[in-house]
C-alpha cells in the first residue's frame, strides 16, 4: 500500500486532535510524526526531556553530511481554560476560509504545512537537505528547544540557517524582543493586625516593590526607543500574585510573577538591577529594623534573548528571496529563533496565520496562509535541490 499522503488542512485536523498544552505530554503527536515520516522513508530522531513527558524530534531529508535548511515549529499549545470557545478547542472546525482550533495558527498550521510537504521534499534530489526541527514547552520560556540545540553539529546534523515558522502571516520578521520573567518573594512577620508595629508586612513591601516596577514601566514607555516593534518600547508587567492569611493577620510572605519585554536598547540587567538595588536600598532595611530574617528574593524563571539578525543574515536573505519580498519586521512575542542565532545558526521567523488569533478563544487560521506557506515550502524545496 502507498503510504499516506496528508494535505496541510488535514494534517492540522489531525495535529489539533492532539492535546498538546504545554504542561501535557507532546509523545502521542510525536509518535504520530514519527510514524508518519517512517512511512515516507524519513528517519527522526527525539530529544526527550528529563522528565520524559515530552520529546522534541530531529528528522533529515536529503544529504546527511552537509548542512540543511532547519525548519523549526514548537509541538505545544497553550492552555484553554478559562476561556470561552464556541467549538471544540481539538477538534479542527471548518467556518467558511477559517480553520478553528487550539494551536491552528500558533503553530500547527506551519507543521502541518512542513509534514505534509515532506514526502516532496523526500523525492526531490535534494543538494542542501531539510532539517525538521519540532520542539516541545516553547510556550513555557522556549526551554524545549534548548537540549536539541545543544546537540546540532555534534549527534545532531547541524543547519545552515534556521526558519522559525511562527505565525507572521508569511512575512519575513528578522527582529524580535527579548522577554526575562521572575517570581519574587517577600517575606515578613505574622502578628496580630492591632500590633502592626510587632510584624512586618510582606504585602505592603511588595506594593513598594511594584510601585517601582511602575515606575520603571513609565519610564520605559516615554523613551520609546524601539520605534520598529509595537509597542515601541520595553514594558514591565506584574501578571500574578499570591499573599496572607485573613484580613486582621499582619502576613507574612507575598509572592509575585513580573515579566519584561526588552526592546534591543535596552540593557540587558538594566530593569532587574534597578528593582533589586530598589528592594535592597529602599524596602528592605526597615522590614529588617523589625525582623532580622526579613528578606526579599527575586528568582529569575524565564530568559529568552533578543533577535536581532544581523544586516545581510543568510537566513533572512534566503527567507525574502524565497518569499519573494523586499521589508523585513520586528515584533513583540518571543522565539525560538533568537536560541538559534545565539548558537550560530542564522534565523529568520515567517510562518503562517497571523499572532493576533495566537493564544486567543476560537484560534483560528485562514486555509489561504496554508496555502502561501506551502507555496513558500515548494520555493524552498526547488532552492536546495538547486544549491
Ligand atoms: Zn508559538
């Protein structure tokens, strides 16, 4: 029998039945891949975590001793709860031009584009071969990625360059922010509410702490000095936070999770130093006056850099000659890209569907993207066999 062939709409229905929220495990959709390239006569090979909950997976097609055009996509979604769907988040909806779904657009839609193009890419002579490049928990800091990184160029076939298919609605994104994220920690004194001179209040200080991020945020906004992305400037944001026990205890411990995202001006320490020299010189000494073991802790808990291709990037030129384009973009979410770029493989981010239906109730993708991204593969296909 003649192994199967999927089209890209029905590779997504099948890749989308997959609940692949980051937290879940990614194996059952990868060993569906597997399979599915086995089929095909592609090997992979897979990169498990250390948990063994997921796995991300390497697969050449063409040449294995030269290095290939990667094509990356991250395998995990993220969660839906608590949002308001009108369809089955896993189950692929037609309506009209949009396909809905968890994942259809961030981003399903370019693996199903990529797997679906891979037995053309398997009878293509190929000169330069094609690295798939799937990944798991990029939804979590892009930390899936990292261990498969490590091993390109030494078990791994390393690429030549790197195109990241996150949704741009297929156009080329050669920048994009940097985003660090950090949980910080107040700890004070219990005491009655009617002896607040007896404790040390850690709700209290964490509002200074985030009266100054504030601060730092509005500062960040007036400079405005990343006039490529949108927003154009560094943002500080405080997105959760947990804290005391009943409303006449004095508590004792407040956690709370911020985040920024760096536009290239600014300094790579420059926010975290600023709040920790904040926390040290401004909050803490009179939380100690009355309670020695007071502190403030600031643990970092997600850091992905900056993409910043450099002028004349081989992995952008590649991206707009193929794509047929002259402009390059900047945008605000993060990738796995700029992991690439930082260990030497040129990057380039273009991929279907658009960010603004990314991580939203009822995602959805158009099936035209699918079709310009398959388009694109094909330019990519004719391009190695040719070079
Ligand atoms: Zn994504």
């Amino acid at each position: 029998m003649a192994p199967q062939i999927l089209s890209p709409k029905e590779m997504l229905e099948k890749l989308v039945s997959f609940d692949t929220t980051s937290v879940k495990t990614n194996i059952p959709l990868i060993e569906f891949v597997e399979g599915y390239l086995a089929s095909h006569g592609i090997d992979s090979v897979r990169v498990p975590s250390g948990n063994g909950i997921h796995t991300s997976l390497h697969a050449v097609i063409g040449p294995g001793d030269v290095p290939g055009i990667g094509l990356s996509g991250h395998t995990d979604v993220v969660p839906v709860e608590g949002q308001n769907w009108s369809t089955d988040p896993f189950t692929l909806t037609q309506k009209g031009s949009r396909l809905y779904g968890r994942g259809s657009c961030d981003m399903k839609g370019f693996i199903a584009c990529i797997l679906s193009h891979a037995p053309k890419f398997k009878e293509c002579d190929l000169k330069t071969p094609i690295h798939l490049l799937l990944s798991y928990d990029e939804e979590v800091g892009c930390t899936g990625v990292r261990p498969m990184i490590e091993l390109l160029g030494d078990k791994l076939s390393a690429p030549r360059l790197v195109i990241v298919g996150e949704p741009t609605s297929m156009k080329v994104v050669d920048a994009h922010k940097s985003s660090r994220g950090f949980v910080t920690e107040v700890t004070g004194l219990e005491s009655h509410s009617g002896k607040p001179h007896l404790g040390v209040n850690s709700i209290m200080a964490a509002g200074e702490l985030i009266s100054e991020l504030t601060r730092i945020d509005i500062e960040m906004q007036l400079r405005a000095d990343g006039p490529r992305f949108d927003p154009p400037y560094t943002n500080v944001a405080v997105a959760l936070i947990e804290g005391g026990t009943a409303r006449n205890i004095t508590p004792k411990s407040c956690k709370f999770s911020w985040m920024f995202r760096a536009v290239p001006a600014t300094g790579p320490d420059e926010i975290l130093t600023r709040f920790e020299k904040f926390a040290k010189e401004e909050v803490l000494p009179a939380m100690v006056k009355v309670y020695p073991e007071a502190a403030i802790e600031t643990v970092q808990t997600t850091n992905v850099p900056a993409l910043n291709a450099p002028e004349g990037s081989p992995a952008v030129s590649l991206a707009l000659k193929l794509a047929g384009q002259n402009e390059t973009f900047a945008v605000s979410y993060v990738t796995e890209g700029s992991l690439f770029e930082d260990a030497g493989f040129s990057s380039v981010i273009i991929g279907p569907g658009s960010i603004s239906q990314a991580h939203a109730p009822d995602e959805f993708i158009e099936e035209s993207e699918l079709e310009v991204c398959s388009g694109f593969l094909g330019q990519i296909a004719d391009y190695a066999e040719a070079n």
